[in-house]
C-alpha cells in the first residue's frame, strides 16, 4: 500500500502546461535518490531523466517542457523502490 512508497507523486500543475511544469513530490523516507523523465505515451523519452537526491520533506519539482511539442506526456519518477507516474499536456 501506500505505506510502503519512498515517496508520493502529486498533480503536476499547470496542466496543460506552456513552459514549466511544477511537480509536487512528498519523500516519506529519511533518504531518496532516483530520476525523474518524461515520456511520450509510447514510452520514448523525450526529456532526459535528471538525478535527484533528497531527505524526507515536501519538494516542487520544476520541469522545463518548452521544448516539447503540444500533446500528452508521462513524467516518470523511479526509485530503488518503486516508480510513479503521472499524466501531463503540454499545449503551445
């Protein structure tokens, strides 16, 4: 369950977004390192995955998407423990 998570994904906002997505992130472990992406809905990435280490807290990842066309996008974050995955547009 929801207990077992490192860390919990929130709703990227703005969405759809135009040039920088902000994506609430709430680490429940005392440490988490992983990357964050984002894919087309075929899986291809189509921003590199960048590195992230954190403590527990609460965090806004900001993510730059100007350089995606308009269309429907996965932001991926993966972990030792598990991956999230939300649903984000970007319209131009």
């Amino acid at each position: 369950g929801l207990r077992d998570l490192d860390f919990r994904l929130g709703v990227p906002y703005p969405n759809p977004s135009t040039d920088v997505l902000a994506v609430p992130v709430s680490v429940q472990t005392a440490h988490v390192s992983g990357t964050y992406m984002i894919t087309d809905m075929l899986g291809r990435v189509v921003l590199e995955a960048k590195s992230f280490d954190v403590a527990t807290g609460e965090y806004n990842l900001t993510v730059p998407v100007s350089g995606l066309l308009s269309g429907n996008y996965m932001f991926v974050m993966q972990t030792g423990a598990s991956t999230q995955r939300r649903l984000v547009s970007v319209n131009r």
